[in-house]
C-alpha cells in the first residue's frame, strides 16, 4: 500500500489526518506542497478523481483575496490546475493518495471508511 497526504504543516486539518494516519498507517508519506510543490501531473490526477471545485477551496482566505477577475478565470481544469499551481493555498486540504485514490478533506469516520475498503 502507498499512501501519501499532500497538505500543509500548520493546517489543523492537516494535523488532525497526519495524527490519525501516525497511529493506522504510519508508513503514510507526507508532502508539503508549500515547501515541496507540485506539478501539473500530479494536480491533473487529483481533478480527474475529484470535481475542481472541491478541489478548489471557495471558503478559505486565498480564495476570498483573488481578485473577481481571478475567480471568474476559473472556467475549466486547465484554469483550476493553473491557479492550483500558482496558488497551492487554494487547494482544500488534506488531499489523500492511497494506492491512486484521491480523497479531499479529513474525517475520522471518512478515513476508516477509505482504509477499511
């Protein structure tokens, strides 16, 4: 089993699914898209499992800071991927990688139901 989460040291959400991957699976890999980035292949991948829009995170500070213009961009996943790249604080987070099945978000009953398949 490969598994790795992608996300941000200091998000909350983050800590809470490394927390609970630590003591289930703890060979998880962890990668820091702020510090270790990421590529267009690896965000086509996620958007080709999970809507960019869900992928996209509508609620949080580096959305609500683009400019309407911006936002209005975001009309396809080329644009999605784009801002995505440009703009890794966007993404909603974690976004979990087990085995090439992408998840987005954290929930200890989500990652039971994603680890008990």
């Amino acid at each position: 089993m490969h598994i790795t989460l992608y996300g941000i040291p200091n998000c909350d959400t983050v800590k809470k699914a490394r927390t609970w991957l630590a003591e289930h699976h703890p060979e998880t890999v962890f990668h820091d898209f702020k510090k270790q980035g990421l590529n267009a292949e690896i965000v086509a991948t996620w958007i080709q499992q999970v809507p960019r829009d869900v992928l996209i995170n509508k609620k949080g500070l580096t959305w609500r800071n683009l400019s309407d213009q911006r936002k209005a961009a975001i009309v396809d996943d080329a644009s999605a991927i784009a801002l995505m790249l440009e703009q890794p604080s966007v993404i909603k987070r974690p976004v979990l990688d087990k085995d090439g099945q992408i998840s987005v978000g954290y929930s200890a009953d989500q990652y039971q139901q994603i680890f008990s398949a």
